[in-house]
C-alpha cells in the first residue's frame, strides 16, 4: 500500500483545512517545498498536492508552488485542484507531476473527464470521489450533488477509470478515524483501486486501511499534528 502525505496549498503556504472549511484553516509552513523536501527525507516515495486556491477558482493557481516540488524532489506527485480544462491537465503535467486528481469535471462534464482518461490513460488520470454524507461534492467542496459516492464511481469504473480517491469529507481534518464501513463498501462494489483519505489518525488505521484492500493512504493534520509516527509510517511505503 502506498503511503501519501499531504500538501494542500492555500495563498502558497501549507495549510489544512476542516471538513474543507476555507475558513477554518491552519497554516503549517510558509514554504510547500520544505515540506515536500522533508517528506523524502523521511523515506517517503510519493506526495498529495491540492491546489485549494484553483480549486475555487477553477484554474490552476499554484503552479510555481507545484513545479518547484517536482524539480527539486523526486517524489511522485500527484496534483488535483483546478483542473477544469484541457490547458490546466497539461499545466500539471509540464510542471512535473506523475498524475492528477480529478473530481469536479468528472461531475459537471463528465465527457471531458472521460476524454482525458483515454488521452493520458488510466494510470494517470484519478477520479476524485470526495462525499458528504455519501453524496459527491464537487468545486473545492462547496458543492453538493444527488451522486450517491458508489454509485459513482462504479459508473466511471465501467468507463475505465483503475484509480480513486475517495474522501469523507466529515472525516476531513477531524482526526477521528477514517471511513472503514464506506471503503469496505466500495472494495466490496468495485474492482477500482481504491485510495483512502480522511480521518486517518493512527498507524492502527493506516494498517487496518491496508487489510481492507485499500491501495493507498492519504495523509496530512495526523502528520502535522504529530499524532503519527513518521520513522513507522515511513517503514510501512
């Protein structure tokens, strides 16, 4: 199971937000490069970039922030937020990200979603299933919809998307456990892999996420709160 850490970029600075509440924020470093440069220092392999900023404004915005960490890191990154246009997915991908995330277009034009999934291939396009009360969210999550979470992902699963990330977004920040019976579900509906995000808190989570069948980890407060031992989550990439 791949093990992701967590860089959500606001203003250019580090941040984590609650329950994607832009209002309840708490910066954790000025520079995401630092970060992403002590995170391989660590022994970590790969890395969760959200453009929060692009993720309202339905651009890109924190690309200098994004190609800094792909040029001086050798992290695989994986880059979401903003991505709404054809100029956008290319952006992340010159910049030097490995993959990108994407949730909002696959939810208000799923045509071009799908589009991309065939240019680029499904190894590098991910669906972003993020979920309120199992419905998907979509615009940095300040928009609801009537897609059920499994639902909807089953629906792309059969359009050939491999690779998802699913967020509870009540578990987002909280630190208070991931949503086990929700990926169980979707392990149990989908042959997707499946990457979990939200709530983790513990490397107890982190390896029952694992036993579950999940294929990877997102991570972040739990690292930055240090509520997480590093030196063992590292050992577990």
């Amino acid at each position: 199971m791949k093990i992701i850490p967590a860089i959500d970029i606001l203003n250019g600075k580090c941040v984590r937000l609650q329950k994607g509440n832009y209002s309840q924020s708490t910066i954790y470093n000025e520079d995401p490069l630092a970060v992403a440069q002590s995170f391989e220092e660590q022994g970590f392999t790969h890395l969760h970039v959200v453009d929060l900023d692009g993720a309202k404004a339905n651009k890109i915005i924190n690309y200098k922030s994004l190609k800094s960490i792909c040029k001086n890191t050798q992290l695989q990154v994986d880059f979401g937020g903003g991505i709404k246009r054809e100029e956008d997915i290319q952006m992340a991908f010159d910049a030097g990200a490995q993959q990108v995330t994407a949730g909002s277009i696959a939810v208000k034009q799923p045509e071009v979603f799908l589009s991309w999934l065939k240019t680029y291939g499904p190894e590098r396009i991910i669906l972003g299933a993020d979920a309120k009360d199992r419905k998907i969210a979509s615009m940095g999550w300040q928009e609801s919809s009537e897609y059920d979470v499994v639902d909807f992902i089953k629906f792309f699963e059969s359009q050939g998307v491999k690779q998802v990330i699913c967020t509870d977004i009540e578990k987002d920040g909280m630190l208070n456990g991931p949503s086990f019976n929700l990926y169980k579900e979707i392990l149990k509906e989908t042959s997707c892999q499946l990457i979990a995000s939200g709530g983790v808190h513990s490397i107890v989570a982190v390896k029952k996420l694992k036993a579950l069948g999940c294929k990877g980890v997102i991570i972040g407060k739990a690292i930055y709160e240090g509520s997480i031992n590093l030196k063992e989550l590292s050992e577990l990439c």
